[in-house]
C-alpha cells in the first residue's frame, strides 16, 4: 500500500529522510496484458487510469519510447479551458473540466491546477461576433462564460495595453474564470502514481516498433523490450500517431507540424490570469514558479523534430509586446517546440479503426492538455466497452468520410 | 530556418521567402464522380504525413510564386533535393 | 578588494565611474562588470536563492553565475534579473539585488521547516482544490526573482542579416587561431566572428603574468585580424559584447548583441538599438565555445565567497579584484594550481587541497609546492563552515578505490576567507545541441563533448576538451583546415601535432561524488533553485529515474543560467545514486537560449506600427477628412460611418442607408479583392473554382459567383467581370483576397498546367468607389459623357468602358444592396480625385458617403450573405439557400462539388441561413446570440443583426438547423447577456431577403 499524501505523511517524512514510496515503480513488461496504452504522455497514463479506476480493468500496460510526460504533455502551455464553441467539443472538454476540478484530490497530488480564469482577447468586430456566438453557446451548455469590454479587461489586468492606438486594439474578450492551468509534468505523474496504485505498469524506455495483426485483429505490440500480447491496444501517441498506424497498416488524417513554445526568466508575479489572442497569436500567462510562459504558433511544414523556426517564435514576442509593452526587458530563458498532430477539422479522433481491438486517441492538434482527463476517460470507457464513450461518439474517425465534421476552426478565429 | 533552392530563380534563399503546401503527389483525381465517398475522403483528408524523407510542395510566396518540389527530412529537416514542379511525379524517382 | 597596480587587463583606471548598488554609491572603473566593481568595494552578498531564500554571493565571472541576479535602473529601463557578471558598468549605474539578501526573507525564516519541504513538496501537499485555490496566491508572491518591469521600454532594437561562409563562435585562443587560419588560407571567403565578452581572448588572459608567449600570441593575432578588418571590403566582421545563443537548422545562428544594458542610446543623432539580433547564415560554423567551470561538491557549498577557481583568476587577472585574503583553493585538477601561482604571485595566502593522491605529480603540482604553498593531497572538504560567509572548511582523507571514492580518517579544520574549486569543465555544447546533434560522455576529459562528425560544422579548444592554450591554436588551426576542405579551398589539409595529453592536460580526476559528501545535507547543485544532492536521491527514490524527470521534479538547471555550472554535477550524481554510468544518464535537451534575449530584442522592430503592415485605399484621406470611424478588415482599415454632428453609430447608419435607398450613397470598396485573369482557358479556369457557368458569359457583362473548398464549404464570393473571351477581372472578399489568389494559384500550377491562364493580383492597383442609389444613373450621367446609361443599354451586372471626370474607367453596373448601383474603377492613384469629383457631382442629390456598416445592414435587408460572417467555413451553398449556384452540367468537376453529395452535407438538421424577424419589431437581436429549442438547447445563432431604417424594423440573418424547412415557424432566441432586459425573444423564421423582394429597385426609379 502506497503512502498517502497529505500533511501527516510530510511530516512523518520530514522525520524519517524522506522514506517516500516510489510514485512511479520500475517495472518490466509481462508478456500479456488486457489492454496495452501506446504513449505514456497525459492522454494514455489517463486512459490507463480510468481503465482501472472506472472500468475494472487494471491488467493495464503503458508503453513509452521515452520518459512519462515527455511529449507534448511536458511541452505544453498547460491552459486549461472548456469554452469551445460546438456542443460536441465543448461537452467534451467541460467534461474534462469537471475532471480538473476534483482531479488532485482524485489523485491524491497536487497537479496545482490553478484557475486564474482565461481571456480570449477579439481584436476586430468579427472577433466579437465570434466571442458572443461561442460565450452564448458555452452558457447554454452550461459552460461558465462571459463577454467582457476592454474596460473590465485593463481593469483586471492593469498591465495591459488597451490602447486604441495600436494596430490591433484590444475590443473585448471573452472570460472563462474557472480556466486555468495546471502543472503539466504533475499531471503526467499524479495519473502514472494512481494508475501505478490500482496495478496498471508502466512502462519507460519501451519503444513500440510493430503492431501485430492477424485477420483484421489486434493480437499485441513488438516492443524493444520484448513482443507483448493484447487484445486490445489503445494508441495515444500524439505526433506519432501516423506512425504507429502504419505499422498496423492503417491511415489516419492527422498531420505532424512544429508547435513551439517559450519561457522568460522568472519574475515576481505581475500577470495573474491567462490571456490568449488569435489576431495577434500569442498566449501568456506566469507560472507559479514566476517565469512568463507563451505560446506561440505553429509552423506549417510536416515535422517530427520537436523545433521549428526563429521567425515564428519572434513574431509571437512582437505579438506579446503589443498586448504587454512593459515585457520588453524581460528575457527568454528557454524556447522549444513539440509535434501537434493536427486534424483537418482541429477536433480529436476518438474512435475504433479498421482493426479490431485497435483504438486511436489522437489529433489534438494544439489543445489537449486541457483535455488529458476528460480524453483519458471517454477512451478508456471505449476501449473497455469495445463502444465509444456518449461524448467521444462524435469524434468517430468516420467523420472525415461522411463529411460530420465538428469545425472549430471557426471557434479559435482562426480560418476567418 | 531552413535555406531553401528556388529552382526557377536558380538562388538558396530564406525561407521566411517560401510557404509550405503540403504533401507532393497528391493529384487531384480525375474524375472525383466516380469515387467512392471514402476514396474521396482519402484524396481530401489523408496524408500519409511520413516520418523520414518525404516530397513536398513548397511556393515561393515571396519570390517567383512559383511552386516546386523539397525532398525533405521531416526528421532533421535536411532538404535532400528540389525539383521544378512536373519534374518528379513520384515518389520512387530520381 | 581591489589589487592595487595590478596589470590587469580589462580596467582602465584613468576613467573613474560612480554607481549605485543597493542604495549604496561606490566606485569603479572603465573596463569593470557590476560584479568585479562590488568585488573591489567588498560587496559579498548579491541576492537571495529561490526556494529557501539564502544568501548568496557571486561564484563566477561570467554567463554562468547563478546567484547574483539584479534589477538594473528604473521606469523605462528598469531591467529584471541581469546578473552581476554580466553587466558592464557605466556611470551612474544603479542597481538592486533581485532579492535583497540584506532584508529579512520569509523563505530563509522558516528555515526549520526545510526539512519538510523536500523536492516535490508541493505535489504533496494542498490536495483539496479548494485549499489550493486559497494558498496559490500567497505562495505565487514568494516565487521569482527580479520584479516585473511597469513601464514601457524606452529603447529600440534592432535585426540585422548577414551571410559568411565561415561563422566561428567564440573569440577565445581557438575562436581567434580558426578565423585567422580561414582568412590566412582563403581569399574571398568572409569570416565572422563572434564573442560574447568585451575583449577578444578568452581565457588566456589568465595566462599573461606567468606565460609570456600567450601575451605575445595574443598582442600579434590580435593585430593580425585587425589588419584584416581594416582592409577595404573587409571580409571579416567581429561582434563583441554578442552571444551566439540559437542555431537553428541549416546553420541559421541568431547572436544577440548588447550595445547598453542599462545606459541612455539617445543622443543629437538619434537613438540606437540598446540590442542588436545578428542573424547569420553561415556555409561553416566553427564552434570554440570554451567550457565552463564547474564546482566541487559539499556540504553548505553555498556559502558566500565559495567560488570557482578559473573565476577568482579572472576577477584577478582582467579586473584587478578579489574577495579574500586567505584563499582555499579545491578541486580534483591542475587547473586550481594555476590559480595558486596567480595568488602567489601577488603574496595572497593560498592553501591547495587537492582530491588526487599524491602519486599525481605534474609538473605544476610540483612547482606550487616549490612556491611554499601548502598542498593537501587525497584531502577532500566535507563542509564549508560559517553563517553565510565562509569562514572555515572541514577537511578530510580521501581516496579513490576502484571507481569509488571513499572519504576515511578524522576531519580537521582549515580557516579561509574565500573557498575556489574546480571540480573539471564542461564543454560549452549548447549551441551545437540546438539542433538535433548530440554529445557523448569522454571519460579522458570527464566531460561531455559534441559529436565528432557533423555536416558543416567544426568544434575546437576546451569544447572539444583541449586544455592547454598552446593545444587550442593547433586543434584549432587542424579544424580550421577541415572547413576550408569542406568549403573546397584546399585540397590536402595540414594538421599540426597536439601535445598527448590534450584531452586531460589539468589530469581532472575521475568525477568526485564520494556517497558521503552526497549524502549530506546542502549540498547544492542548482545554487538558483536550491536544488541539493539529496532532492536528486530523493528524486530517484520516487521512481524520477530519467534527468529529464529528475531535472522536472526538482528544478535542476530551470533557472536564468540553464544549470550551466550545476547540471553536469547533477548527471553525475544521478549516475551515482542510479548505479549507472555517466553516458547512460546522459543529459538534457539543451535549447535555445543559451542566454536570456529580451523580448524587445525578439521582435526586433516590428512591434508597433511596424507589427502588421496596414492598408490603407487612395482614397483614404477623404475618409479621414469626412470624420470617419475606421473599421480593421484583414490588413485593411475601411471607413465604419461617417458620423456629423455628434451621432453615435446607430445614427449615422440610419442616416447613411436611407440616403443611399431614398437618393444616393457612395462607398469606397477599394479593398475588395481583384484578380486579373487572362488566357484562352479563363473561363474554363473560372468554371473550375466557381459553382457556376461561365462559359457563355459575354464581353460587357459581369456576374456573381461562389467559390467552395474541396470539402464542400463556401470560402469566398464576388463579381467577376467579362472584359474580353480572354480575360476577366475576378473580385474576392476584402478578407479573402490573399488566400483565394493563393489558392487560385495553386491550382493552375499543380494541377492545371495545361490551362492557357495567367493570374495578376490587381488590388492594388484599381480604385473602386460605389455610387449606390435611385440617383445614381442621374450622377453618372453628369460624371460621365461617353457612356451610355439608359437602363435598357446598360443593364444590370454589364460593364462599360468610359471617361470619369477625365480618368479612364470602368464602371460595373453592379449592386450589393439592391439599388441601382455602379461601380467605377480607376486606376488607384485617381481615387481621391475621382472620390471628390463624385462627392462634388451629387451634392445635388445630397450624396452621402457610407462605410462597412450601412454596406452590411443594406446587403442584409436583400439577403446577401457576408462569407465568414454568415457563414463559417462549414457552410456550404445549399445550406445558405444557394443551390440554384450549382452548375449541373459542367463537364469538368469543379472544386468541392464531388463532397456535395455526401451524406452529412445533406442532412436535414445541418445549420441552414435564414432570416429571421423579431416579433417586437424594435428589438435588434445581438449578433451571437443562439436560437433555443424547447430545451433551452442551441439550435442555430444570429449571424448578423442590424435595425433597418427603411423597414422600420430588426432584420436578422441567422443559421438555424433545418432552418429551411422551418418557414414562418416561431422561434425563440436566448439572449444570455440580458443586455436588453429581456431573456427570451420570439421570432419568426423567414426568408433571408426583406426588402424588395421582387428585385425591382436595381434598375432605380427614373
């Protein structure tokens, strides 16, 4: 039985040199499993844990190439938000929300989910229709929104420039204030330690490089660790979904690109909430640690390097310091980028495949952070049910055949 | 950044100069009537985003306009080769 | 202190500056950093550390200083967290430690409570969200460093490109033997080199007072590269005070220059860049990126004045200071014997303790015992005493037995002022890490070095682990010969002979980590984050096996100096507690920045005004003369309303759409899109992208088509105009003229290069102005004498040639809101002529100028769809009632027509426009407000929504599910924001078009 975490357990520790248990057990694969996870980053350590927790399923194997959370999960801004502007999308992620909320009492660790609430800045009278026709729609779906004027924005962000001098001037934003984020590399272990607890292994340094297959059937996965059986195997593997795809023959409509990301130097708190903007494209907001953590956009060459280019991390800090002048003597301590799998309709593919037994969770493109429990949790209900989950029914791979497609575009400003 | 050849303008140039345009070889089909709605599906919205050396098309949006072909690594983002547009049709070639 | 006449190399003493550090004012000179300037005033504490909050002093003398972290100046030059040694001092500096370690500190009060915050604390405890909720801000206000900047940045930056074919980083011994052998051997090859100190040299000032022939070396190379400099069309280019920090693919390397930190730049010529972004393309790099320095391991080893022992040299040798008089000096190499000689030699007292038997005897070792210094060999220090400063250490037996080194016998105790270690070097890799390439663990140097091949790139001196300056020049003269192969200037290379030992010329002992000094308390590894040898163990415990998670979970190496002289300590460490070799651990990804580059300097010059490039039409000042309110539009600012005598919008619009429905309007719509399309195959061209027949379009008309995506989804719209069977001027969206010329662009060349078409964006080049009305023939009648308007002769959606006004024009016969409207199009540079002449011409008919906004409410009360208003890039032309659009019979498949008969596209419950009327007639619904069911759920929204005059009434265009079947049906909209008291607005369903209904204002009333 694993130490709980609590007040007593710190001091218990703080007397005995800290005889903690290990959170994230050693362990080598068996030879067979009920379910394999492909991708030990948010999404699968979550699948696994739901599998367990929710499902009765806890012969549960978590296969990662690398460490745990070291993909996107560990390369993300880690915004958390649910005001999606379609009923399928946005039911999912208040889904996850809901899971936010009570996730590091679920855990038993603190993923420090913070909510500081989150902008959407409009910049353009286009911006603000859209931010009514989203914040509507997210009330109506019982998701917390509101618009809010430039006035109310400078008056709870005094160090923004709401100017209407510049060339993009802030005209409102919409408001989520149970958005937040949380602490990304928390989340990866506070979901492996519970998982971990409930029996699930997981498994590092174990890379997937087949996929057997007999007779449109999944039978288990070729590792570098070893061939280990399973009925059934959910892929969750991110930028890397093509990839493992293919080695089970399969396509999906995902597209690998750069997304890149930068920190500043550590500062005493100033910016205590999130703000976001398509029109200028940047987001920031300042860690708990104290250091400015922005997003910037993505590159639009195919890549699975994990950077991309100098001009686009640039113009994301013009874009920072049209929203903030006062950031200009602020560094950049670090800048890096991850491999977003992006779909043609910027909406996840939760879904069954060709093959059976065979499950994708994937395409995610540059928002599934804020969605790592609520993902975990409808794909693990699909994978355990062999049906999918109510609110992933929607995000069916088939979609892109028969033309359902849930278009968010629309909803980040983007294609307009 | 990568320093891209233009082979119309014959120069290695920035590629703050160029856009990417997706995958090469991607023919729009022929007669689209005659597909099936996963076919058409599959000429719309799969690629086969290849982890390795792959073609692609890029445009020098910022140049000539004109749109070729990169052989690329969208592993270390080595650019292979460039070829004018028409001048490789497949994969297997040169 | 500062060392009286000494010879040190970077102070000018005859320029005294003043400055102010802490509220204090003190003295320093030309040639000083901030930190070698409070070294010589006695200063010792700089600031406080993250998480515990201790004191802290400098441990080194350059980039990789972890603790003096400072705040520079105030208001528009207030800068956060610059450290000490990185700051040139000028006069009248004045600065602040981050945290001021003179004040009392929360963090460092509850010092008992330590021992329960371990790594990871934080994920522990504060469980309950609601708990979390409540702490989070009271514990956010401990953390960080500097506080933030408030004021605007009073300085400029700059970016500057360049191209060499030789890029060498690093103007140290190696750095300046590779760019002179490049320039020695080529002819037209242009160098640049770049070093992030003020003075080229490196590190081998250090050798001046002892090695005349480094002097010499340096003094001749020196001139030699600046002979090369002063040559006409010099192709070598030298950036000082410039840190190489990012490579990014295909040698593209950013080098961040510093012109000021904190000074004025303004001056009678003008204001400089405070910092410039070098952006080079390089055909070769050559890496000389020195190494850097790092620290011995033991208890309380942060201490102030505990300190790396090539840094007290530096501060010695180039500034003239140094912060003790009684100096221990700890390490497990030759490098700290050095350092004894230098203190020697000025008559400090200095005592070795040196981790190596006594069997080790270099010939150095030798000599300082010679000096008298007293040596402790196989001694290692188990702890540093004193309450924040240094005061005594505790030393005991050591030895290495097999791989391990174990400590044995009793301690004793040695007072010192100042504690200097070397505990061997690490290769400055960074930069050529950016980019994929990796490093391996050289257990000669116990250092990890770069990968030995790579394309286009050359790595020499310590980064590649050469020690002794004399081994620097060759390797770096051998490597140097290898880029001018790869550059294909020589054929056959020279390579000078290395000494053997150039790989471990200071003999650095196998990597010290005896379990019983990292077992101990303190032991810091991250000075910046407080991050100790027992967080790692404990790390390891919990099962944070890999560095990267290591790194994670206790913040080793997170902080402003990138863990640059704690990380490697750290892997080893980790190797030590993992039971597993160096190489295995490895290390962690190294990203740019390899130092901190101000945002301001990022964006370079392309904020403000320069952000964006904004477009303005010809036309533009009669706008602004008018009064206008402008509205963004893509790049574009569009005139919104025009508003007199202090209306409001709402005012003005009603005022605008009755003139142009009752007499006469004119509207610049310049910014619509405009392609010119020539060729024998345009209208095939045209047929393929539009949904509709252009085949039999005829010269002299213009006509109305829709443009999808491959999925199906309306993109764009416009008029396209017939000027001959081989050429047509195609309009877009103001918004969408970038991308449709992109997209058409695309298709001719990737697809349809057999098609005789020729694309030309023309945008720029035409003026448009509407003249939109039932008086509109009559004022172009008076504008225009050699056209024909009688309605008969010059229909609706035909084009003339014609004179306005004396300009040749085009004027299109065409209307976006219903009423008898032309279009005249000029050449662009006539606009404001042409603009005023048709202002002037219909004073008569009180011509009234509208903007964006009367345009959309005139275009709604006819049903005219604004594409990415009323639709979203997920409607497609049945869905806004468009279908009579569709070609049926085009022979070629035109673009998106194949997805139309998918089954999703043809669902009955897709979102479908219509119009909708509120039942009170006065209320305007707000645009983004959703129609409900009768579970309150969504079931459409309001696209757009205006009051028009005219009808006297809210009109509404909306899409609505199965909203073409639902025809007069009643339903509700949900309005959430209760801007206007109400919750829930009835509404009728009906067809989008709501004023003359029939068409039959376009043809006007005369």
């Amino acid at each position: 039985m694993q130490k709980k975490y609590s007040w007593y357990s710190l001091l218990k520790a703080g007397f005995s040199d800290q005889d903690w248990d290990q959170a994230i057990p050693l362990v080598e694969p068996k030879s067979k499993y009920d379910v394999i996870i492909i991708g030990g980053g948010g999404h699968g350590l979550a699948t696994a844990y739901y599998l367990a927790k929710e499902c009765g399923i806890t012969n549960v194997a978590v296969v990662e190439k690398g460490y745990i959370g070291g993909g996107n999960t560990g390369r993300n801004t880690t915004i958390i938000r649910s005001n999606y502007l379609r009923d399928e999308a946005s039911s999912l992620y208040e889904h996850s929300m809901k899971l936010w909320e009570g996730l590091s009492e679920d855990l038993n660790f603190n993923v420090m989910f913070s909510q500081r609430g989150v902008y959407n800045l409009g910049h353009t009278l286009q911006d603000m229709r859209d931010i009514e026709r989203r914040v509507n729609a997210n009330v109506l779906n019982g998701v917390d929104a509101v618009v809010v004027d430039a006035k109310e924005i400078k008056e709870q962000i005094p160090i923004i420039n709401t100017s209407k001098n510049v060339r993009y001037p802030i005209m409102g934003s919409s408001f989520q204030a149970r958005g937040g984020v949380a602490r990304h590399d928390g989340v990866a272990w506070g979901f492996a330690r519970a998982a971990s607890i409930l029996g699930v292994d997981i498994i590092q340094n174990c890379e997937v490089i087949d996929i057997e297959v007999e007779e449109g059937r999944v039978k288990g996965v070729k590792t570098t660790k070893g061939d280990i059986i399973a009925d059934r195997v959910g892929c969750v593997s991110a930028g890397h979904s093509s990839v493992i795809a293919k080695m089970a023959g399969l396509k999906v409509p995902v597209e690998s690109h750069p997304l890149q990301a930068f920190v500043s130097e550590a500062m005493k708190p100033i910016l205590h909430t999130v703000v976001m903007s398509n029109a200028v494209h940047g987001y920031v907001s300042q860690s708990d640690k104290g250091d400015l953590v922005i997003g910037a956009g993505i590159d639009g060459y195919n890549s699975y390097a994990q950077r991309g280019s100098a001009k686009i991390v640039e113009h994301c800090a013009a874009a920072i310091l049209e929203l903030f002048p006062i950031f200009s003597r602020v560094r950049m301590n670090r800048q890096w980028g991850g491999i977003v799998d992006v779909c043609p309709d910027a909406c996840p593919i939760i879904s069954p495949t060709k093959v059976e037994g065979l499950y994708f969770n994937c395409g995610w493109g540059t928002g599934g952070f804020k969605a790592t429990p609520g993902s975990g949790n409808v794909f693990a209900h699909t994978i355990a049910q062999d049906k999918q989950h109510e609110l992933a029914e929607p995000f069916h791979i088939d979609r892109f055949t028969s033309g359902a497609l849930i278009d968010e575009h629309g909803a980040a400003g983007v294609a307009h | 950044m990568f320093l891209i050849d233009c082979p119309y303008c014959k120069e290695s140039r920035d590629q703050n100069e160029f856009s990417p345009a997706g995958e090469a070889f991607i023919a729009r089909p022929q007669n689209p009537e005659d597909l099936s709605d996963a076919e058409w599906a599959d000429y719309v919205f799969y690629r086969s985003n290849h982890k390795g050396d792959q073609w692609e098309q890029w445009v020098h949006t910022n140049g000539c306009r004109k749109y070729f072909l990169v052989k690329r690594s969208t592993i270390s983002h080595e650019i292979i080769k460039v070829a004018a547009f028409g001048e490789v049709t497949s994969d297997s070639e040169l | 202190m500062r060392i009286e006449n000494h010879s040190s190399h970077q102070i000018d003493y005859s320029q005294s500056l003043t400055f102010i550090f802490n509220n204090k004012t003190y003295k320093g000179y030309k040639g000083d950093t901030l930190a070698s300037a409070l070294v010589a005033n006695d200063v010792l504490f700089f600031a406080r550390s993250f998480k515990y909050g201790r004191k802290r002093g400098l441990m080194a003398a350059g980039v990789e200083e972890p603790n003096a972290l400072i705040s520079l100046e105030i208001g528009g030059r207030y800068t956060p967290n610059l450290k000490a040694t990185e700051v040139m001092l000028y006069d009248g500096l004045s600065a602040v430690s981050s945290s001021n370690p003179n004040a009392l500190d929360f963090r460092a009060l509850i010092k008992p409570f330590h021992r329960f915050m371990p790594a990871g604390f934080y994920y522990k405890t504060f469980i309950k969200q609601k708990v979390w909720a409540k702490v989070e801000n009271s514990l956010r206000a401990l953390s960080g460093f500097s506080k933030a900047p408030t004021e605007k940045d009073v300085d400029v930056y700059d970016h500057v490109f360049h191209h060499a074919e030789v890029v060498v980083i690093g103007g140290g011994v190696a750095g300046i033997s590779a760019a002179l052998e490049v320039l020695n051997n080529s002819k037209t090859e242009r160098v640049i080199l770049v070093d992030e100190r003020e003075h080229l040299g490196g590190e081998l000032f250090n050798e001046f007072s002892t090695d005349d022939a480094a002097s010499t070396w340096h003094k001749d190379s020196i001139e030699k590269l600046f002979s090369y400099m002063n040559e006409d069309n010099s192709r070598l280019t030298l950036f000082l005070r410039s840190a190489a920090y990012a490579w990014y693919d295909h040698n593209y390397i950013e080098v961040l220059e510093t012109n000021a930190t904190g000074e004025s730049l303004v001056t009678e010529q003008g204001q400089a860049a405070r910092k410039t972004i070098h952006k080079i393309r390089a055909k070769e790099v050559i890496l000389a990126t020195g190494a850097h320095e790092r620290p011995m391991l033991f208890e309380t080893n942060d201490l102030a004045n505990i300190m790396l022992s090539q840094s007290v040299r530096r501060f010695l040798n180039e500034f003239g200071v140094i912060s003790g008089k009684d100096i221990v000096l700890y390490g497990n190499n030759d490098s700290i014997y050095s350092t004894a000689i230098d203190l020697n030699n000025i008559n400090i007292k200095c005592t070795v303790v040196d981790v190596r038997s006594s069997e080790i005897q270099s010939e150095i070792v030798t000599n300082v015992k010679g000096l008298g210094v007293k040596v402790f060999q196989g001694y290692a220090i188990l702890k540093a005493n004193g309450t924040h400063l240094v005061r005594s250490i505790e030393l005991s037996q050591v030895a290495l037995q097999g791989k391990e080194w174990n400590v044995s016998g009793g301690s004793q105790q040695l007072k010192c002022d100042l504690l200097a270690t070397s505990g061997g070097f690490n290769p400055v890799v960074h930069l050529d890490c950016h980019c994929g390439a990796k490093t391996f663990y050289d257990e000669v140097s116990q250092s990890f070095l770069p990968q030995k091949e790579r394309n286009n790139r050359q790595v020499c001196g310590s980064v590649a682990g050469v020690g002794a300056w004399q081994d620097a020049v060759g390797d770096a003269k051998n490597k140097a010969q290898l880029t001018l192969k790869s550059l294909g200037i020589v054929k056959k290379i020279n390579q000078d002979k290395l000494s053997t030992n150039y790989l471990n010329f200071f003999n650095v002992s196998q990597f010290f980590t005896p379990v019983e000094i990292l077992n101990r308390p303190k032991v810091f590894l991250d000075m910046q984050n407080d991050v100790t040898t027992l967080d790692v163990a404990l790390s390891i415990r919990e099962g944070y096996r890999s560095i990267e998670h290591i790194k994670r979970y206790t913040a080793m190496g997170f902080g402003t100096d990138q863990g640059k002289t704690g990380n490697i300590n750290g892997i080893a460490v980790a190797a030590k507690f993992l039971g597993i070799s160096m190489s295995e651990v490895g290390t962690t990804t190294f990203r740019p920045a390899y130092t901190g580059v101000d945002f301001g300097a990022m964006a370079g010059r392309e904020i403000g005004d320069f952000f964006d490039p904004q477009r303005y039409t010809t036309i533009n000042d009669c706008h602004v003369s008018s009064g206008a309110e402008f509205e963004v539009v893509g790049q574009w600012y569009r005139p919104w309303y025009y508003p007199i005598n202090g209306e409001d919008i709402h005012q003005a619009v009603n005022r605008e759409c009755l003139a142009a429905r009752t007499s006469l309007g004119m509207m610049d719509a310049s910014t619509l899109g405009k392609i010119d399309v020539q060729g024998s195959d345009a209208r095939e061209f045209l047929s393929r992208v539009y949904t509709n027949a252009w085949m039999k379009l005829a010269p002299g008309s213009c006509r109305y088509g829709l443009m999808c995506n491959e999925k199906g989804m309306i993109i764009d719209d416009g008029v396209s105009t017939c000027i001959n069977d081989n050429h047509f001027i195609m309009t877009t969206t103001t918004g969408g003229a970038a991308s449709v010329y992109s997209a058409l662009e695309m298709w001719l060349q990737t697809e349809w290069s057999n098609l005789d078409v020729h694309l030309n964006s023309v945008t720029d080049q035409y003026a448009t102005i509407a003249v939109v009305g039932p008086n509109a023939r009559n004022l172009m009648k008076v504008l225009c004498q050699d056209v024909d308007f009688d309605r008969q002769n010059f229909k609706f959606m035909q084009w003339r040639p014609g004179t306005v006004c004396g300009v040749d024009a085009r004027i299109m016969r065409i209307s976006f809101s219903g009423e008898l409207a032309y279009e005249i199009n000029i050449e662009a540079n006539y606009g404001y002529y042409i603009w005023n002449q048709v202002a002037l011409a219909g004073k008569k008919w009180n011509i009234t100028p509208y903007g964006t906004e009367s345009m959309h409410v005139l275009r709604a009360e006819k049903g005219y769809i604004i594409v990415g208003q009323d639709t979203d890039g997920s409607m497609t032309p049945m869905d806004v009632n468009m279908g009579w659009i569709l070609a049926k019979d085009k022979p070629f498949s035109y673009i998106g027509r194949r997805s139309f008969s998918i089954s999703a596209l043809n669902s009955e419950e897709r979102f479908q426009l219509v119009g909708l009327l509120t039942k009170d007639e006065q209320v305007v619904l707000p645009e983004g407000s959703h129609i409900i069911d009768n579970k309150s759920r969504s079931i459409g929204y309001v696209t757009s929504s205006y009051y028009s005059p005219i009808l006297g009434r809210s009109i509404a265009l909306a899409q609505l599910k199965g909203g073409l079947s639902k025809m007069s049906e009643t339903v509700l909209v949900k309005i959430v924001q209760e801007k206007q008291g109400l919750k829930e607005i009835p509404c009728e369903v009906s067809s989008s078009v709501f004023y003359d209904i029939n068409g039959e204002k376009v043809d006007g009333n005369d």
